[in-house]
C-alpha cells in the first residue's frame, strides 16, 4: 500500500521530470508557500484514502473490489494513487493535456500496477455509462463545471448501482476570499460555451460555478441522492502567510478542530469542501 505522503514525495520527483504539469502544480514553485499547498493536497487524497482505499473485508468473498468512476479525472493524479494501492479507476476528461496522461502512467508504471488505470477522452453527456455501473464515482475539482448539472446527477444516477456514491472534492461556494475574487473574474456569468477541439463541437461548462453545501445538498436530493452529513469535510483554512511564522503540523491540527464544529469560521472561510452523496434506495 502507498501511502498520501510516499505518493507525494513520489510526485514532486515525476514535476521534474514532467514540467508542463508545474503551472497547475505549483509544488515548485514558491517555497513561502509549499506547506500550505502540500497541507491541502495531502488532506484531499487523505480523504480518497479513507474513502476508497481503507476499505473493509467483504466477509468470505476477500477484499471488496468496488468499480469507480474518475469524472473529469484532469492529469490522472487520483487514479494513478488508486492505482498504486491496487484499485482499479476509469478516468474520463476533457482537458487539453490529455495526451500527458500516458506519459504519467509510463512513469509510475516503476512504482505501481497502472493497467488499473484506464482513461478515454469523452463528455458524459454524449457518452453515458451503462446503467448500474458503478459502485463510486469521484468528481474532483469538477463538479462546478458540469451542466447542465441536473443532467449530469441524473447521469450519475442511472451509472450507479444501488447504493452507489458520489465523492466529491469541490471549493466551498460560501468562501468569502474565493467569491469576490471569483466575481472580479466572471462576474456573474457562471456558465459558458466553449469550443472543444477535439470532439470538434461546443460544450457547455460551469464557469468556476463553485456553490455551497446547502446548495449541493438541495441539488443531489432533487436527482435522488442525499448527502452523507458525517461524510462533510471542510479543508483548508489558513492563508498562505499563516504558514510563513507556525509550525504547519500545527496548523493542520488546529484546522481539522475548527471544521468539526459548525459556525462562520467553518462556513464561510474555508476553501475546500468535501463530502459524499449516495444513491437512493428503490421506495
């Protein structure tokens, strides 16, 4: 099994090696700010860890095997980890630098099985899974841009099989920091169209559409899911120069105490939010 931490150390090596990844990783780039951005991606892929890779016996059937679903999987990052710990991951995505992704799996291929990762170049709009395919689906940083998004849960749905689940790693829309500077940037215009080059059409997208809990929960209950509350996990509070004069150990500590309880602190100042939503059962 590999660790978030040894899947870390393992990745800043494959930044030097790969350096088109480096704008969107920003690991080294300034080092005022590298604990900051490693605490925050370390807490998201401990989220996948517990999730998807701590996961328990299945009885006398051995190991629980599940079937996921990276929507919008970007570089790959999250099933390439699943992949190192043995979990196999078909990774969707519409973004440019898709062709990187095969040179990502020749360089973790020394460390982990990556025939566990598949990944096609599809929008799930037009190419929905097969009915009752999936145990889980993971949208990472994703969700904001899918619309129309009842359309999408609606795909999500029909993909799971009962008892199926959605784990999702978003911005928090009720962030005051990220909001004005979202509406600096786009003002109100939350969804645009854009040209896909390779499917050689326009595309629907959420422009940077981060919304809150409350509206992701009223969103997934339409479509048929609920939100798992004990599943809810806000991520990262501190600024960038809060790290420049403490012990980032410290500070992960003390954030992890302040999301566990609700207030404005929670709500409405940190900048990650997790959580997972489950199918319905059949009434």
């Amino acid at each position: 099994m590999m660790s978030p931490e040894r899947f870390f150390e393992l990745m800043l090596k494959e930044l030097e090696v790969h350096t088109e990844m480096q704008p969107y990783y920003k690991f080294l780039g300034k080092k005022s700010s590298w604990h900051f951005r490693r605490n925050y991606f370390l807490e998201r892929l401990r989220y996948i860890q517990k999730n998807l890779v701590d996961m328990p016996q299945n009885g006398s059937k051995g190991v629980y095997e599940p079937s996921i679903w990276d929507c919008g999987c970007g570089y790959g990052t999250t099933c390439l980890y699943l992949a190192m710990n043995g979990i196999s991951t078909h990774g969707t995505t519409l973004e440019f630098y898709y062709d990187t992704i095969q040179k990502r799996i020749a360089y973790w291929s020394q460390y982990g099985d990556t025939s566990l990762f598949t990944c096609s170049y599809e929008n799930l709009f037009d190419n929905h899974p097969a009915p009752s395919s999936y145990d889980w689906i993971v949208v990472q940083d994703t969700l904001h841009h899918l619309e129309p998004i009842d359309d999408a849960l609606q795909i999500f749905h029909d993909s799971l099989k009962p008892g199926g689940k959605v784990l999702s790693i978003e911005e928090n829309g009720n962030n005051i920091i990220q909001s004005i500077k979202l509406y600096k940037y786009r003002g109100n215009k939350r969804i645009i169209s854009i040209w896909d080059e390779k499917l050689q059409k326009d595309i629907l997208i959420g422009n940077e559409n981060i919304r809150s809990l409350d509206s992701w929960e009223w969103l997934f209950e339409k479509n048929q899911f609920h939100i798992n509350k004990a599943s809810v996990q806000y991520v990262r509070y501190y600024l960038p120069i809060t790290y420049r004069f403490s012990d980032p150990e410290k500070l992960l500590e003390k954030e992890r105490q302040i999301q566990t309880g609700k207030g404005v602190r929670r709500e409405y100042f940190f900048f990650g939010l997790n959580f997972i939503a489950e199918k319905n059962a059949l009434p």
